[in-house]
C-alpha cells in the first residue's frame, strides 16, 4: 500500500537520496526545502511530480505555516522523516536569540509533529534523524542563555531530539511510532563535507536506513527505540537519555520555547 511520506531537508544529501528511493517504490513524498529553487530541482530529480514545501526551520512561526499548508492539502500523512539538520552556520543566532543548531535539529521538528499529530495516524510513524554524537544538554544552551561551539550544540541537540523521541513515544503508546536514528556517521551529506572536510561515506547507508524505519516491519515495536545504523541495530542512546531529571529538565525547555507557536 502506497504512503503519503514528508521528509524535510529533501534539496540534497540523505533527504533527497530517501525521496527519490521512496518515490521509485510507488510512494508519494512531500519535499521540504529552505530554497524554492532547491526544491524545484529536488522534485525534478525526484520524478513523480511530488509536492514542494518551503520554510526555514530556524524560524518557528515558518515552522507553523508550513504544518498549516501540509495538513490543508493532506487529510492523512502516514510517515514523517525529520532529516534536516544543521552543524557549521554562518549565523548560529536566531532572530529570536536562539541556538539555531538547537532550533532546526530539536525544536523544528517537535513544534512539526505535535502541529501534524492531527493527520498522523495510528499505524503512522515518525522517524527522527539522531546521531552518533550525542552529549548531555546544558538546558541553558537550548534556551538560548549560553553560547556553544559547532560540535557541542550539534551533539546536544541530537541528543534532545532523540529524548523527545522516547518521551513522545510514552505519550503516544497507542501510535503512532517514534523512532530515531543514527543514519550513519560521516555520510557524504554537504553537512558532513562543510563541518568536518572529508567527502564522507555512501549516501545510500543513511537513506536505506531511512526508508527501513519509515515503513519496514524490523520497526513496528520501536517505538521510543533508537537504532544505531552504525552498529547495525537498536542501541542505548546516550546514558543521560535515561536520567529522568535530565529527561525532565529537557522536555521542559523544549515544551516553553515552542509552547507561544502551537496555537491551532
């Protein structure tokens, strides 16, 4: 049965590589993009006339718009693939004195889901790209109150992310599926080259995974899991993932700073 399957971040890299491979197997893929023109080229290379969205996820009321556009046009979005991500900025701040590192890996995609949860259904699933680097949140960064360096702020936010993960999945037992997941480390994505200056590995790691936890039934009891592409299967995350007051302290701040954009 063909799905209806959003992956952001889907101009290049891992996101663009999982829409082409999701759309050859009949599916229809909405594409996300920060540039019209990206995306235009995206669709082309796609194939299939999927349909476009653009927003920049650093900004969260753009974040909103883009959920309204999305659930006016679809009664149904069977799969969400939360791929984009951001490491090396030219501006790390946001207008609204944020961590943007925070704001697109954490914040964009939590504010997202909650906003489509209306049009997810049950059997849907959720799949958040986490990572190999994870690090403890200093809850104070995510707030935009310290300044971190590009690893320590990339690093952190996937390991929120990966937390809100687990903590939806809790609050959700009945569906649909939270899973994150570590792609693969140092994949040939632009992030990878622009961040640490090697040409990376296979694209197609990342996105066969990708597609795996969007729809194979290896997942259908994941949710809250995270599956370490690095290692081949599901994995511990981080051992502060496990640590309710750091757990506690994270959703809090995640849940204030979205909480003035999920009017609906």
């Amino acid at each position: 049965m063909t799905k209806t399957i959003l992956i952001t971040g889907a101009t290049d890299g891992i996101g663009l590589l999982t829409a082409k491979k999701l759309s050859a197997q009949g599916h229809s893929v909405l594409l996300h993009g920060r540039s019209a023109e990206k995306l235009s080229a995206a669709a082309a290379e796609v194939g299939g006339n999927p349909q476009t969205y653009r927003a920049d996820l650093s900004r969260l009321e753009e974040v909103v718009t883009l959920a309204e556009a999305l659930r006016i046009d679809h009664s149904q979005i069977e799969m969400v693939i939360n791929n984009a991500g951001a490491l090396k900025l030219p501006e790390p701040r946001t207008e609204a004195g944020l961590d943007a590192r925070f704001v697109v890996n954490t914040l964009a995609p939590y504010l997202l889901v909650q906003l489509l949860l209306p049009v997810l259904p049950k059997a849907g699933r959720v799949v958040n790209l986490s990572s190999a680097a994870q690090a403890p949140v200093e809850v104070a960064a995510l707030r935009g109150e310290v300044a971190l360096d590009d690893m320590a702020a990339y690093a952190q936010s996937k390991l929120a992310i990966t937390i809100w993960t687990q903590e939806m999945a809790r609050a959700h037992q009945d569906g649909p599926l939270f899973i994150a997941v570590n792609p693969g480390s140092l994949l040939a994505s632009k992030m990878v080259k622009e961040g640490f200056g090697v040409a990376g590995n296979d694209l197609s790691i990342g996105a066969d995974i990708l597609a795996r936890a969007a729809l194979s039934d290896e997942f259908a009891g994941a949710s809250g899991a995270y599956f370490d592409n690095d290692m081949g299967g599901f994995n511990e995350p981080h051992s502060a993932a496990k640590d309710p007051d750091h757990v506690a302290a994270v959703m809090a701040a995640i849940q204030e700073l979205v909480s003035g954009n999920r009017a609906e």
